[in-house]
C-alpha cells in the first residue's frame, strides 16, 4: 500500500509563492491500476515527481507499506521497488539499450531475456539492442525504451507519466494488454486516454493541484465523459 498524506508543493516563481498541489490524499492499494488524469498543469506529473523522490513536497509525507518515506533519495525509493517513466523520456549519451536493460533489471540479461521484453514494447531485440539512447531514436522508440526498462525492474510500484504520448495508434492494445498484465504490483498512469482509462480498477481526477474526483472506474469513466475537467481523447 501507498499512502500520500496531505502533500502539498509550491514553487517560487518571479519571487511569487504558486501552489502547484494542495493536500493530496491517496491510497493505491496492492495489485490495482489507478489512472490520474485531468486538465494539463493540474500537477500529475509533480505529484508522481514526488512520490519517486525527484522533488520534495513543501508539506505532507509518503508512505510506502507504513513506512514513511518522504527523506528517502530516489535511489533509495528505486531499491524499495518504486519506478517511474518520464513523460518525456531522458535520453544517456553512450548508453546502449542493452546495457540500459542490465542495469534496470536486477539479474544479468541474456539476449532471449531482453528480446522478451523489448517485444512486449513492439521492439524487434536485434535492431535495438545495440542502439544508443540518444536523440537519433525516435519520440515513440524512446518511450518504447523507458516502459521497457520499467518492465525489466519489476518493480513492486510502476509509474507511468503519458506512457501513450508518442505511441502510434496501432500499437495502443499491446499497450493497454501490457499494463493489464502487470497485475502482481501497483500501477500508477497518469493519461488522458479513454482506452487507458478503461484499464483502470481506480480513476483520479486532478484539477489546479487538488483531487477533484476518485473512484472505482466505472463510477468515475461516466462522469467524465459528459464533463470538461478530463479531456479525454480517444
Ligand atoms: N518548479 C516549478 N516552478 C514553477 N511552476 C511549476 C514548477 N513545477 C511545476 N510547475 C507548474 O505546476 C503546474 C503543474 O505541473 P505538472 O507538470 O505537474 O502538470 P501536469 O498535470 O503533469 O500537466 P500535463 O498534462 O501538461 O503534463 C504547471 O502549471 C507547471 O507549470
Ligand atoms: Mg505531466
């Protein structure tokens, strides 16, 4: 179970205080998926930026299995078994996505291993394995590359910020099979996609840095249909 208890986050802005999350209270229980969506700058992403330990809210704490582990470093929060997925992905000069993989995954990979993953992405293990992860992959490869680094950790919570954002539309249901299948950890998304929506056991609707709703999926998916907050495509 993951807790967060009332975190709150500002930042300075033009010597201005602007509060970007106001008392956020979450529970993501064990084997769920929770989608948070909601408008763009509602503060998804620093909510997850948080919880992985790459900012530190201004107020509130983390919980993780009853342990509080808002001063743990993100490298501490990775070895605890939380990983997330960037929105935009970071790419490593001189990295390979082999060597990537190795380092994600806590067992040495062999290429059979590797190609098992990166096929779970709808990459072809021969034609990227060699590869470095910089600017000449494509939007879409590198997002491809992250969820499968995130595959390759098995980790115990999976964040993913826009896992779509780049994905073709053709690749969408071995994206949304992916995710169903992730079903021994917890799973955060945060996507304004209908089709990720529908994969969802919980729903978070985030609005100007609050909660506006939650819920199980199917009360949740109704209401946004017919409302503006969720902006839903697809
Ligand atoms: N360090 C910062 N200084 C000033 N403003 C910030 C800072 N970090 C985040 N913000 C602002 O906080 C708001 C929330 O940002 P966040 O990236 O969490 O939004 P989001 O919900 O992920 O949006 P999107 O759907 O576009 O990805 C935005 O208005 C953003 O500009
Ligand atoms: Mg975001």
């Amino acid at each position: 179970m993951l807790k967060t208890n009332d975190l709150c986050y500002s930042a300075i802005e033009n010597d201005v205080e602007k509060r970007i999350l106001h008392n956020i209270n979450l529970s993501f229980a064990d084997n769920k998926i929770y989608v948070i969506t909601g408008q763009n700058g509602s503060g998804k992403s620093t909510l997850l930026k948080i919880i992985m330990g790459i900012i530190h809210q201004s107020q509130g704490d983390v919980f993780y299995d009853g342990k509080n582990i808002s001063n743990l470093s993100i490298y501490e929060r990775s070895k605890l078994g939380i990983s997330f997925a960037f929105q935009q992905p970071v790419t490593f000069k001189g990295i390979k996505v082999k060597d990537l993989l190795n380092i994600a995954s806590e067992e040495k990979l062999n290429l059979a291993g590797m190609c098992e993953i990166l096929s779970k992405v709808g990459l072809c293990a021969k034609n990227y394995i060699d590869r470095e992860i910089n600017d000449k992959l494509s939007g879409g490869e590198l997002k491809r590359i992250e969820l499968a680094t995130v595959l390759a950790r098995k980790a115990k919570i999976n964040m993913f910020d826009e896992p779509e954002a780049g994905i073709d539309l053709w690749s969408f249901e071995n994206l949304t099979t992916l995710f169903k299948d992730m079903d021994n950890s917890i799973n955060i998304i945060v996507s304004h996609q209908r089709k990720i929506l529908e994969i969802a056991d919980e729903i978070i609707v985030m609005k100007d840095g609050e909660i506006l709703l939650k819920g199980e999926k199917d009360d949740v998916l109704p209401m946004l249909s017919n409302s503006s907050c969720g902006r839903l495509r697809g």
